[in-house]
C-alpha cells in the first residue's frame, strides 16, 4: 500500500517484451502520487483474507503516514482539498457543475469499459451515475443511456479482432450528429482510423451528412495495437490500420442493413369517420377504378424476369406474383418470407404482406434506392451507360451552378453526363444516363448543380459521385401518383429485397413501415 504512493513504484513491466503487450490502463507519471502531491489523500485499503487493513494519509506530496486499520475488504481513496498547495493551477478550475460533468464522463466512460464492476458517483445531493454490476455489455448499456430503439446492435469477428456495440439506425429518430464512443481492449479512445470507417459505412448508405452516435468496443491482441502514443494514453496505433478500418466499415455496414424497420404506432384507436364512397377517392384499394389502373409496363422498369408477361398477369387474373426472398448472403430489413403485394394507396404507396405482417412502401423512395445502388455498383465496373440526346438541352443556370458542374466534369461523366459551357449563361448537356427520361434531364440537371455547389470545397470525388448518384437517381425513380401494375410492384419489391440498405433511401427518408402481425391480432383483441 505504501508503494502505490511512491513514484515509478508500481509499474508491471518485468522485460522488454512487455511493452508490446500491455493489456491494463496503466497511467504515465503515477495516478495516485500525482494527485497526492496537490491534494490531502487517505488510502485504505484491505486484501481479501487478511486479518487487518492498511490506512495510508499524503498530504502535499510530504512523506506516507502508515498505519494499521480496521476496514473492510477492498480499497477506498479519499481526496480532499485539491490544488490548496498550487493556488493558481487552483485558479484555473472551471465550475463546480463543469468539473463535475468532466468527472461523470470519466466515470461512464470507465462504466461503459468495465460492464461487470459497478460503478456510483454522488455530486453533492445528486447521484450522476449509479450502475449496479451488469451482466454484459447490452445490460450496462442500458443501465446508463436506457432503451435506445433508435440504435442499431453491431457484431462482428474477423481476422482476430471482435467488435461489439451500437450505431445510429438510418431511418430511427437519432440526431445527424452524435457523441461516438470507441474502447479497444476496454480503454476509451479517440481514433481517426475508426472515425472515418464510422463516416465511411454510412455514407456507402446514405448521402445525408452525418456524425453519427456509436458506441464500438473493439477487443484485439495487445502486440497489435500500441497504447503509448500519447501521454494521457486516450490515443492508439494499431499495426493493421487498413485491417481495423475494413472490420469496423464491414460490421457497420451489416448492422445497418439488418436494421429493424419502423414499426407503424398504434397507441389509440383512429377515431371513426364515414367511410366515403369508393369513386371519390382515385387509387385507393378496392376503388371502382383501380382495374382500369394496370396498363401495359413501360420502360421505368427496365428489368424483367424472363417469361413475364404483365398483359398476362392482369387478363388471367392471376393472384399477383410474391417478392421473391433474398439471396443467400443479402442484407434486407423486410422481414421473412415473400412479400406479396396487395396494391397500392392514392398511387404513392404501395400495401404488401409477408409472414411478419403488412408493409407499406413509398414506391418513390423505395425505386430511387434500387436505382442509387444499382448506379454504384455499375461505377466499380466502370462509367455509366449513356445515351446521346437527339436534340440536346440547353439550360440557363446562374454562374455557382455552372462552375459546379465544371469542377465536377468528370464526375458527372463517369455516370454518364456529357455538359458543356454554351456561352452566356448556358450549358448545352449532349448525354445523360440511360435510366433518365429526357422530361426529367433539365430537372435532374438543375438538382445536380445546386447540390453540388452545396459541396464543401476539397470535398472527395467519392462523396461527389455519391450526390450525384443519389439526385440522378430521384429524378429517374417513379413518382407519387404513379399508377403502377402489380407486375411492377413485385418488381420493385424484389429489387429492394436485394438491396443492402432497404430501409432508407440516400436521402435519408424512410422507405418502408411495417404494422406486425402481433400488433394487429392485439388491435384486434385475439391476444
């Protein structure tokens, strides 16, 4: 006990090779004499079994006061009197309520790292935090921020590393910008490796700029990461950087494309009104009308499973065709089982059931994702297939606009746009992407340059082509009120089956409900 006093008393350094393995949180310059020297300390402490205990008082750095006591198993540090010998580093203490929140992060942080110790922290009449020991890391969490249905659960283990803990769910209600946590082998880090693997992952899933809430606890060999690179030890090298990086967007990646969809609430019952005739409302379920909705396909949906025939599908009238189920490997947050659509409501969205329940789907969304993923994953393989405009479009656009497009020329090439200065105030745009109509290339031009001149300056040509994607794509997405076939819906819900991100689009706007067949048989009184 009189040793944990003494400078450079304690150290677990036995050989050379220990440096490459430390596996505690051990502190450089000695915790507990550091803070003895400014303050008035008392240790007591007790090992299990022994007949009797150890008081140890410091005041100001003086000599250890040793003495035999009474106390129970364990270990207590008192301080008192802080800084009263170093009157103006005493000055330069912030507030009681400020130093109190920068020892309360302390304390989570610590609560967070170490789930099976408990943890209390009192601050004059309050208690700030006050976590029993946990069973694990789910049940600390829980402890502390309480039930957090906006956050998604993240597991991975690959090539020696495990990564564990939680990240903002695309389509829940989680800020923009949150707090990130990062503990490797249980210390609090702050780490540019792991940061940009964080942005990396949600920006593959969506173009909306964020900083998202995570919370990821990384558990890797020690000879692979180096915990003194900084003094106060809250900064690490890992010596597989790229590896760790791949692992943390990869377990991203996968949580959020398994992510819960939003369930529709249901908390009282919808209050009654009169149910008004079929006729008066176009495109609802069960209207006169709606047979005379399911035309011959067009070419919005350009993909069709061989042997289809939609003339078919409405003049036998075959029950509409089921969303096939995924692929082996696929991310999708549809639930189980094949979705069978029903139809579609005011032709903005569409109704389909699964084994889970019923679904609801915004067709503009749910198309403009497909399209987003698609144009991604043809831009690995190389430029965007193009097609020539016959009479090409000139479009007046103010002078930010069009320096917008300039500077991102050739990435706006890559997915297939061929525009070029016209003199005066103009662009003359000579090709746009095969998935665009020419009705909707002005609009979609137009969109591009003021997204684009929204870009901060040095902004990646990754994050440019994503914009661009992601505006090319909503302007090619079917739209609300657009009748659709059923052969067009199943098509549509395949699709998004296949998609890795289903439950928002690159905007971030929802793309899905779910009302669950539990919450329907409660509704209805069967349960």
């Amino acid at each position: 006990a009189a040793l944990s006093v003494e400078r450079h008393a304690t150290s677990k350094i036995e050989g050379p090779e220990d440096l490459a393995a430390i596996a505690t949180l051990g502190f450089r310059g000695e915790a507990l004499p550091s803070i003895a020297s400014v303050s008035r300390l008392r240790l007591r402490t007790r090992a299990r079994g022994a007949g009797e205990g150890v008081e140890v008082r410091v005041e100001g750095g003086g000599a250890a006061d040793v003495a035999p006591a009474g106390t129970p198993p364990g270990t207590v540090v008192e301080v008192r009197d802080l800084f009263y010998n170093v009157p103006a580093r005493r000055k330069f203490l912030k507030s009681d309520g400020a130093e109190a929140g920068h020892i309360s992060r302390a304390v989570t942080q610590l609560a967070l790292g170490f789930h099976e110790i408990g943890f209390t922290l009192v601050s004059g009449p309050r208690t700030l935090v006050d976590c029993a020991p946990a069973a694990s890391l789910a049940e600390r969490f829980q402890q502390i921020y309480g039930e957090r249905p906006d956050l998604v659960d993240v597991h991975k283990e690959a090539a020696g590393i495990r990564l564990s803990g939680f990240a903002a769910s695309l389509a829940g209600e989680a800020p923009a910008n949150g707090p990130q946590h990062v503990f490797v082998n249980r210390r609090a880090v702050k780490d540019k490796t792991i940061a940009h693997a964080i942005a990396e992952a949600y920006s593959r899933a969506t173009i909306k700029v964020r900083r998202p809430e995570a919370h990821l606890f990384l558990e890797i060999p020690p000879e692979r990461v180096d915990v003194n690179v900084h003094p106060a030890k809250t900064e690490v090298r890992f010596l597989e950087q790229s590896l760790v990086h791949e692992v943390v967007r990869r377990a991203l990646g996968e949580a959020l494309g398994q992510e819960v969809v939003p369930q529709v609430p249901l908390e009282r019952p919808a209050p009654v009104v009169p149910e008004p005739r079929a006729q008066s409302i176009p495109g609802v379920l069960g209207g006169l009308g709606a047979a005379s909705r399911w035309g011959p396909v067009t070419d919005v949906f350009r993909r069709r499973a061989p042997g289809e025939d939609s003339q078919d599908v409405v003049r036998e009238g075959r029950a509409p065709e089921a969303a096939e189920p995924p692929a082996a490997g696929d991310l999708s947050a549809m639930g189980t089982g094949p979705l069978i659509p029903l139809g579609q409501c005011r032709d903005t969205f569409i109704v389909a059931v699964d084994n889970d329940g019923i679904v609801i789907i915004d067709q503009h969304v749910a198309h403009e994702r497909i399209l987003f993923e698609q144009v991604m994953r043809r831009l690995t393989e190389g430029p965007v297939q193009s097609q020539r405009l016959l009479d090409p479009l000139v479009i007046t656009l103010p002078a930010a606009g069009r320096t917008a497009l300039e500077t991102h020329a050739a990435d706006l090439a890559r997915l297939g746009f061929e525009i070029e200065p016209f003199g005066g105030d103009s662009v003359q745009v000579a090709a746009v992407p095969s998935l665009l109509d020419r009705a909707e290339s002005e609009a979609a031009i137009r969109a591009l340059a003021e997204d684009l001149e929204g870009l901060e300056r040095g902004t990646g040509a990754a994050a440019a082509l994503g914009r661009i994607a992601a505006t090319t794509a909503c302007h090619a997405a079917v739209k609300a009120n657009d009748r659709l076939t059923m052969e067009k819906m199943s098509w549509l819900l395949r699709e998004l089956r296949r998609t890795a991100y289903s439950t928002v689009c690159p905007h971030g706007r929802p793309v899905l409900l779910r009302l669950s067949r539990q919450e329907l048989e409660k509704r209805f009184e069967r349960i």
